[in-house]
C-alpha cells in the first residue's frame, strides 16, 4: 500500500506541473494581422513566434492575387524583438494578399502557415487563394534513419564502456587465460560509428530545413549550429569526442587481472563516466524534453531513459561480443561471471527505462485516449511493444540461463547448452532493443499532441474538409453549424442556427473558440452576433493554418442551462 501510494503521489505531481510552454514555434502575432484592411501599404510583413526561430531557416512568401512573388529581401530578426521576424515587401498596391510562412521550432520541427490581409482603401473582395501544401513533418525516412544509427551507436558504446570497465573487467582476474581486447575493440568501433553518424546526422537535418541538397557542404556547413536543434547535437559530438579521451586514459590506465584499481585509473573512470552522462543530457536538451515543463523534470527523465537503454543495449552487444571471443574451454566460467553481474544491472536499467519512460508519457500526452489518436501515441505503443518481447527474452536468461550458468560450476554438463541458449536469446534481446531506439528515433522526430487536446470535450461531430453543414440536438434545441468556405488563410463565415420547437431562439450569447490540433498554438475566440431571428453569425480569419481545428460553440441562452458543442473539423488549403 505504501509503494501504491508513492507510486500515486508521483503520478499526481507529473500531472498537476505546470504545462504553460509551448512545444513548437506558435505564431502569436502579425502586422498587419490576418484579413485585415491597411489603408497604408505596409513596408514589411513582421512575424511574432511564442520562441526565437533562426532566419536563415525561415521562408516567407507575400503574393497577390495572381501569384506575383512580392517580398523584397529575406526574412530578418526584429533588432527589437528575438522572436519578431522582419520581411520585406515591395510597394503593394490596393489588392488582398496571401502570406505563408515556414520555420523550424527550437527541438528541429517545422512548422508552417498561412494567412491573408488587404491594403485599400478599396480592395475588392477577398479572392479565394490557393495555399500550397503546408504539411511538413521532420519525420522523413531518411532523416529517422540516420537519428536511429546517431542515437544508437553512441549508446551502445556508453554501454560498451560501463561493460568493459565494470561489469566484466573481474572476468580477466577470476578466469585465467581471458582478456577483454575484443569488448574493447567493440567500443571503440561503435563510438568512432557515433562520432561519424552524428554530424552526418545534423547536416542531413540541415539540408532538409534549409531547402538545399545534402552535397551543398559550403552553404550547409555555416548552417549547422546556427539553430538550438543544430547546436545541441553538435555539443553531443563535442561531448562525444572529449568521451572519447577520457574513455583512453581510463582503458589505458586500466588493469582488469588486479582486483584493486589505482588512483589514477579512478579518477580516469569518473572522468569518462561524467562524460558520458553529460552525452546522455544531450539528445533531450535538443529535443522535446528542452520544450516540455517542467524542464528540469522533463530533461532529467529523458537522460535516464536513455542511459539506462544505452546501459542495456551495450551491455547485450558486449555480451555477444565476449561469448565469441572467449575460447570454448573458458567460455562457461567466463560469461557465468559476466552475465551474473550484468543481470542485476539489466533489471535496474530495465526498471528505470520503464519508470522515466512511463513519467515522460505522462508529461508528452494531455489526455489518455492521444495514446492511441495521435501518431506520437501509437509510436509509443509500438515501442512499449518492443521493450516488452525484449523483457520476456531477458526474462528467461535471468531466471534461467543465469541459474544454470552458476550450477555449471558443479555441473559442467549444464554449462555448454545454458551459453548457447543464452547467446541466441541476447541476440534477438538486442535486435528488439535496437528496435526500440529506432522507434524512439521516430517518436522524437514527431510533435507531440498539443496540450490543447485536454481541454476539450467529447466532440460533436467530424467535419471537413470543404464546407461544413451538420445539425446537433441539444436538451431540446436543434443548432444548425455553418462554416463556410473552410478554408485556411481566408475569411471565413461561421453560424448557428438556433431553434427550439421550430421556433428561433433570441437573444442568447454565441461565443467560438478556435483551437489548433496539430500543434501547439493559441486559441482565439469571437463572439457571433445575431443577425436574424435564432442566428447568429461572425466572419472571421480564424482558420489560419491547413490542420484539424477544435470549433467549440458556448451557448448561453437566458434561464438555460449552458450548451456547448465541439465540432473537430478539418480546414483544407
């Protein structure tokens, strides 16, 4: 009961933090606004983001009605305003005007949109633009590829490490004739993968946000760190390299055949242990966890999470390592020392995988049913798929390979069947769990679900994309929802109509919230005016991007209890 209680006060405190953060660069604020009449043509289109986003990766596009590219240089920081970006347009007669941008979010994903406004006094009416595709995900094939092989190789050699250097140095002390070097060799092989993968990985980002070829090594090179996502996986490969140093001292200075390490090799160790826990900080201060309150939470469950994978997924390809490299006469009593020790710190690593990754579900997803609605949801279950296959196979190899390795000490005849079980079992243990990290390298290339989803009810009805006309029966009234064109970045008419025994109703107050699904932005709401007997209308831009919309109706009608209805649409280009 006590642990049950814990365990709820945890859970509670991860629900209850604050979560006022965005997760990607929300557009607050443009000047002019959207749909807006300006009597003065404007001299630059400004963009205000919920976060800095880096110019150099931003693409505004100003046209008119026939297409006609307008803008007169690059977008540009607001020497005012970090989050402010500055465009310049040429002179723009009177005409309405279609405005799409792009930018890259701090954790490295795109996010786009578009809107509309109009310089008269005498415009015209508002003309039905056609708004490119605005869906962009960083979620490519290749670009989770080679997250997957960055991510994986240096984790693996974390593990690599922490194996070679104390889980199974006392092998070489306690089974004469044994040596280490192959595990060695290992490490450094898949570090030096690491060290290659990583800047291959940040360039292919690169050229992906910037719109240019992965062979442009001379535009794409200055690009690299000039974004947080950039920065942050560069540091990765600073930390890397300085792991690398220490990790040399520590192997060099190192004498596994003595019981007793010396000072000097101590201090060699924690030095490289330190580095490779700052590496493990790093994929998460560029990524979501950097964007999630509570921060310091968030960060801290994202490094365990992935130390303890590195520790497991090293430790399973060390240990394939040296079941191969031992001769056959000592293979027995080597790897009953080694897979002793490595049991019992798999199944802490295993228990901190589970707990920091359970707690992090819980801070990512704002309600239980985005588990399985939402792209980021299901990765997390196929994940949580994978680690579970993974655990029952390490399962047996606890409770009973490790038995029968330890009675071979007795019973040599055990010995030899329980080693070959156990390697074949360590291997598909490690393919599943480098499963699992490929699946993590999709899940931190998706956004996740917008906090926005828990603060709504259970929706009305589906609708879109075109134009919306659907009918919702409510204790008694019968409410007629019109949105019309639905359509993003243009003008749209949103009414309601509101009867009751077929009778309008009067005088009620209509009020509309539109919330972004896709992503994190903020809501806006406007309040229809009525403007025959029971309808109620209101124009507004308020679709600004192409995406799934939360459209809440409250209604309040005197001496009625409230209505409220949700309609989860889908607004079209």
């Amino acid at each position: 009961m006590r642990r049950t209680l814990i365990v709820a006060a945890v859970a509670s405190a991860a629900l209850v933090a604050p979560a006022a953060a965005w997760s990607h660069a929300a557009l607050l604020r443009t000047v002019p606004a959207a749909s807006v009449l300006v009597n003065t043509p404007p001299k630059q289109v400004s963009l205000v983001f919920s976060e800095a986003v880096e110019p150099r990766f931003a693409i505004v596009s100003v046209t008119d009605a026939g297409a006609r590219q307008l803008t007169a240089g690059p977008p540009e920081r607001s020497a005012s305003n970090p989050d402010e970006l500055d465009v310049p347009v040429q002179r723009l007669p009177e005409g309405w005007y279609l405005v799409v941008w792009r930018v890259i979010s701090v954790d490295g994903h795109p996010v786009r949109g578009a809107f509309t406004f109009a310089v008269g006094p005498n415009p015209g009416p508002a003309p039905q633009f056609v708004v490119p595709n605005l869906s962009e995900t960083a979620a490519t094939p290749s670009l989770v590829a080679a997250r997957w092989i960055a991510l994986l190789s240096f984790m693996a050699a974390i593990g690599l490490f922490v194996l070679r250097t104390i889980i199974a140095r006392p092998v070489v002390s306690r089974v004469s004739g044994t040596s280490l070097r192959s595990v060695s060799i290992a490490f450094w092989s898949v570090l030096a993968l690491a060290l290659v993968a990583v800047p291959v990985y940040v360039l292919l980002a690169t050229a992906k946000f910037a719109l240019r070829s992965f062979w442009s090594f001379g535009a794409l090179v200055p690009l690299m760190r000039v974004s947080a996502f950039g920065r942050g996986y560069l540091d990765l490969e600073l930390i890397l390299a300085l792991f690398a140093l220490a990790a040399a001292a520590a192997l060099w200075l190192d004498r596994p055949e003595r019981m007793q390490r010396s000072v000097a090799a101590l201090l060699a160790l924690l030095g490289a242990l330190l580095a490779a826990g700052a590496a493990v900080l790093a994929p998460g201060a560029a990524g979501h966890a950097s964007q999630t309150p509570p921060r310091a939470l968030a960060l801290t469950l994202d490094a365990l999470h992935v130390g303890a994978g590195a520790i497991w997924v090293g430790g399973l390809v060390g240990l394939l390592v040296l079941w191969r490299s031992l001769a056959a006469e000592k293979r027995v009593a080597g790897l009953t020392v080694a897979v002793s020790r490595f049991s019992n710190v798999a199944f802490v690593a295993v228990l901190t995988l589970l707990a920091s990754g359970i707690w992090a579900s819980v801070l990512h997803l704002p309600t239980l049913a985005s588990l399985w609605q939402t792209s980021y949801g299901k990765t997390i279950i196929a994940k949580a798929s994978i680690l579970l296959v993974a655990m029952l196979a390490a399962s047996v190899n606890l409770l009973r390979n490790k038995p029968q390795l330890q009675a071979a000490v007795e019973h040599s005849a055990v010995g030899p069947p329980a080693a070959t079980l156990l390697r074949r079992l360590v291997g598909v243990e490690a393919v599943l769990v480098a499963g699992a990290v490929l699946a993590a390298a999709l899940l931190s290339s998706l956004p996740p679900p917008p906090k926005a989803l828990a603060g709504l009810a259970k929706p009305s009805a589906h609708t879109g994309p075109g134009p919306v006309a659907t009918v919702v029966n409510r204790n008694g009234y019968r409410l007629e929802l019109r949105v019309t064109p639905n359509r993003a970045a243009t003008q749209n008419e949103f009414s309601v109509r509101i009867t009751h025994n077929g009778v309008p109703v009067r005088g009620a107050d209509v009020v509309a919230t539109f919330t972004m699904l896709d992503m994190e932005m903020p809501s806006q709401s406007d309040r229809l005016a009525e403007t025959q007997p029971g309808t109620y209308v209101r124009s507004a831009p308020a679709l600004v991007m192409v995406g799934h919309w939360g459209l809440e109706f409250q209604i309040t009608i005197p001496g009625k209890q409230p209505l409220d209805v949700l309609l989860v649409d889908k607004a079209g280009g």
